[in-house]
C-alpha cells in the first residue's frame, strides 16, 4: 500500500478522481479515501493537523504497511517570482522548520523526473505586503510536521514530497471566472503529470546501485576519520549511493568536501579530536550529497 496526505481537499480532489479512490465511510478523525493501492487522507492546514492526520493513517491501516509501502505529501506552496514560475512542481530534498530552525532530509535514492528544492515550513502564511523580507525558497505550512511523523514509521527514503507553485506570496485569487477553491484544484490538476511521475516510482531495494572500489575506499576513510557510529556510517552510504543514483557521478567526490580550504580534515591527523567536529564533518557531508 502505498500512503499518501494532502491539506486541503480542493488539493487532494484531482487526485482521487484519477486514481479512482473512494471516501471510507467510516467515522474518522480525518478523511480518508482509498482504493486496493492507495489510501490518501486530507489533514487540514498546518504541520499539526498534518503529523496527527498521518499518524492516525499509519496506525490505523498499520496492517496494510509492507516493504514496498512509502508515503507522499503533495500540495501547493507560495514560492518568490524572481526564482520560481506558477505551476512549477519540485521534489523535496530538504525541509526547514522555520519555528525551531530545524532541518530534516528525505532521502532520494533515484533519479528525480522534476526538480529538487529545497523547503520551508511557516506556521502562517506569508504575504508579500505583510512582511520586510520575503523568504528565498519555496514555502509551505505542513511538510515539516508531516515528515517527523512519517518519520516515526518510514526511514527517510521511504517519504516523498512534492510541492506545487500557487502563488507569489499573494493571496490566492480566483481564475478563469472560477473560485479559488476551483482555482487551487486546478494548479494541482495542471500538477498531475509531475505528480503521477513520482508516484510511480518504487521504493529502492537498496541493491540496485553498488558503491564502487574507489567510492567504499572513501566510505571507509571517512568513517574513520570522522570517527562515525555504526547508523552514521550506513546514513552514509545511503547519501552516497542516493548522490551516484541522481547525479551520475562518483559518490568519491565527497572527499573534496572534507579536504577543501573551509573542509574539515587536516591530512596531519589521524582523525577529528572531538564528535563535535565529526558531526560538523558529517553534516558537510550531507549539505554535498543531498543538495
């Protein structure tokens, strides 16, 4: 089974229409709609309403999670002009709390068929005539709080994230002689296609791509250099396989990182001295493999 959450219902509506799911009539905290592959649930706005609504879902259809099961959070986001196009759809590869100042990263361990971006999560919406300084990125109200909960059920390659440009940081007006709640289904209906191209994506075996001699030579080197844990290590090797899968290029470069002029190793030592500088390392490392 393959999960999936959406805020708002005018936002969800074209997607049950195409995969042809139908509402469970049971009486639920959220909605719930759902055919043999999928089960969708709208959450409301807001990364709490988000979080709660999916751990209801993974608790309540805990039973329909299997190996290649992974969960989707789509929906529309404002974004700034001068950068980005109304319509547009991009893959989420990093999401920032901008209540706590936190980051969090799904892992893409394939090739994205739409673009990559980066995310912030508010708490309210952000208008252009509200506000001194616009932010630079995409904007959006729930994928922070829906992916620590996902969090929670799914590693981090197994959620997916796609946002859809609505806005410029202005309130949503109605278009072509319809309202703005036909308005919002149809930037998601225009969606669809990027949408879908996700969607049918599977989740990675994790044996498809193997690192090579030089790129497990690095692996380990930086291991011990950083002096990582066991879960750091793997967490590793996931970015540096997810990294060849989407660029084509050596996962060894990441070497570079560490070694450059601001990098963390000094080829005098035989390791960091403290687990302050290899978190700083790893954290390089990650901003590299995942940006």
């Amino acid at each position: 089974m393959i999960f999936i959450s959406a805020a708002l219902f005018p936002e969800a509506k074209p997607l049950i229409e195409t995969l042809g799911l139908k509402i469970l009539r049971d009486k639920t905290p959220f909605p719930i709609y759902r055919n043999e592959k999928y089960i969708l649930v709208v959450s409301g706005a807001g990364k709490i309403f988000s979080a709660m609504s999916v751990v209801f879902l993974l608790n309540e259809f805990k039973n329909s999670v299997v190996d290649s099961s992974w969960i989707l959070n789509f929906g529309i986001c404002g974004a700034p002009k001068e950068s980005f196009k109304i319509g547009e759809s991009f893959l989420i590869h990093k999401i920032k709390d901008e209540g706590s100042s936190k980051s969090v990263y799904p892992d893409i361990l394939f090739k994205s068929p739409i673009p990559e971006s980066v995310l912030l999560t508010v708490d309210k919406p952000v208008f252009r005539n509200e506000i001194s300084e616009l932010p630079n990125t995409l904007v959006d109200m729930e994928a922070f709080g829906f992916f620590q909960a996902s969090r929670k059920f799914f590693s981090s390659d197994k959620i997916r994230i796609v946002k859809t440009i609505s806005d410029h940081f202005t309130k949503l007006e109605s278009e072509k002689e319809i309202g703005i709640v036909d308005t919002i289904s149809l930037r998601i209906k225009e969606a669809l296609p990027d949408i879908l191209s996700i969607l049918s994506i599977p989740v990675s075996k994790g044996n498809e791509v193997e690192l090579q001699q030089n790129e497990i030579a690095a692996l380990s080197f930086i291991t011990e250099f950083l002096r990582l844990s066991e879960t750091e290590r793997i967490q590793l090797k996931d970015w540096m396989i997810g990294y060849k899968i989407r660029t084509g290029n050596s996962s060894e470069q990441g070497l570079s990182i560490l070694k450059s002029a601001n990098g963390i190793l000094n080829l005098k030592d035989t390791g960091v001295r403290t687990r302050e500088e290899g978190r700083k390392g790893l954290y390089a490392l990650r901003q590299f493999y995942q940006s």
